[in-house]
C-alpha cells in the first residue's frame, strides 16, 4: 500500500493560518519532549528500525536527526525543547560507537545519513570543540573512496557536511579551489570528484582536495558518469557532446561531435542505448551502438 490513511493526519480545505501551524510545531517539540529518554534517546518507529539495532542514533532516521530538528527550531524562536541538546547529542554519539546502528553496514559508517559524519555533524553544531571537529575531518576523509555514489551512504553527503563545516568555520581544511562550479553539477567517482573549474573540465581528489588535471574548455556545460566504463559523457555550452576517460592520470578526451543547436543548459540523460539531448526549444534523441553489437 502506497498511502496508510490511517498513518496520517487528513488534509483540510481551512486557509493557511500561521499561529494554528506554529501552535501545531509546539505540539509536536512536547510530543518529542515526552518521549525522550536520556539513556535510551527515542523510541524508533519499527519500520525505521528495519535491521538496524536500536535505539537508533543517525540523522536519516535516529536522534541526531530529531536534535538537529529541535536546535533549528529553537534558533529559528518557533519552539523551546527542555531536552538538554548538548547532552542528546554526546548520548547518541556515545551510543553510536558502543553499537552502530547497523552493524555491517554495506557501505561503510561514516556516511552523513546514517553513519557517524551526521551524529559528529549535529554534536559539533551544538558544540564546539576542536575533537568534534577532527573527528568529523577524519570521518569526511575515509569517505571520500566510498563506492556509493549518492548521498544516503557516499561521498556526495559527506562533501555536504565538510561544505557545512567551511561555512561555519572558513577553515580551509574543508574547502578545495580545484573545483568551483559555476551552476553545474559534479560527479565523484573512485574517490575523486569531477566537474567544472570555471569553463573548465577539472578532477581533484578527494581525500585531500588537490587537483589531478585540469583541461576541456565546454564553457558552462554539464555531464554524467558512466561509472562501469569509466567515463564522462560531456554536453558543452555550444551543444557539442564529448567523451572524456574518467580517469585520475590526465585529462583525456576520447571524442566529440556536435549535438544540438543553441545552450543546451540540461544534462543529457541516457536510457538503454538512446542518449537524449535538449534545449529550451528541442531535443534530440541519439541511439548508440552497445558494445558487443
């Protein structure tokens, strides 16, 4: 079943009222109060539980998610918890170490989510201290090779919490100059990154920020990993396709061709063996020949 209705609340057709929603985000910070155990954190709901050994301590679905929640809404004046946070936060970490939350995760534990970057995340955020901080580097650090390339359990989330951590602190440890994307996205791949520098293709590592190569001039463009072939399939700002080896060595364009006409600021998506391309007027589809074919 999709939709439990009996799982949530019914929706109505009152208009917006603004204190009925700031008196219903009160209701649910006592409801948080009432439940909290300073032991035992909170009671986890037995799906959020799945295989995982409670009580739970990860921002995806533990308590350093319902911390992180309480501390902005107190920041924020909507509502004051009588949980002590700090001590919340230290409990969960502590819990974390004594007994993760899953015990063989298939993706390592220091993933934002549901791993301890997250838990390190919410406690540094509440305080302060140099340990917290060096425990979190070294957590972003062993991260970076993760082979999940997504933000649950990847390197991609941890990126999120060191890019967290420079703004907080404009400690250069957590920053690199080797990328500085204009509005594209980039990729990581066997723990580096790949992206834009600029108009410029780049590839730094992760593990320490320093650039591997930068080359490709394809201006304000866009591109997706081809992960089992080790490649980048590259869309230009002036519509050309290129194929570049996704690869730590150098900068190795393998071949490229015109696409589309006009700024095809859009990434190119790949379905089977047909590659689509577009615009803000068209779009182009390509099928290309499989390998083996």
């Amino acid at each position: 079943m999709l939709h439990d209705p009996e799982a949530h609340e019914p929706l109505v057709d009152d208009d917006w009222n603004e204190e009925r929603a700031r008196a219903a985000i009160r209701r649910i910070v006592g409801e948080a109060d009432a439940a909290f155990d300073p032991h035992r954190l909170w009671p986890p709901n037995e799906w959020d539980v799945w295989t995982a050994t409670p009580p739970l301590s990860g921002i995806y679905v533990g308590a350093s998610g319902v911390v992180w929640a309480l501390d902005a809404l107190r920041r924020d004046g909507l509502a004051e918890t009588r949980i002590d946070l700090v001590a919340a936060s230290r409990r969960a970490l502590e819990k974390y170490r004594e007994q993760p939350d899953f015990t063989d995760p298939p993706h390592g534990h220091a993933s934002l989510w549901v791993g301890e970057s997250g838990i390190l995340l919410v406690a540094w955020r509440l305080e302060r201290t140099p340990e917290l901080a060096d425990a979190l580097h070294a957590r972003v650090r062993e991260n970076a090779r993760n082979d999940a390339n997504e933000l649950m359990w990847g390197a991609p989330g941890t990126m999120l919490a060191a890019r967290a951590m420079h703004g907080w602190t404009v400690d250069e440890r957590w920053t690199s100059q080797g990328l500085k994307p204009y509005f594209n996205d980039y990729v990581v791949h066997k723990g580096h990154a790949f992206g834009f520098d600029n108009s410029i293709l780049a590839c730094i590592d992760l593990k320490d920020g320093i650039r591997k190569w930068k080359g490709g001039r394809y201006g304000n463009g866009q591109l997706v990993l081809l992960s089992d072939q080790d490649m980048l399939l590259v869309l230009s700002e002036e519509g050309e396709l290129a194929l570049v080896g996704a690869t730590t060595d150098q900068f190795t364009e393998l071949a490229r061709f015109p696409a589309i006409k006009g700024k095809p600021w859009n990434h190119p998506v790949l379905v089977g063996d047909v590659l689509l391309v577009r615009n803000g007027q068209e779009m182009v589809a390509f099928r290309l020949s499989l390998a083996g074919r």
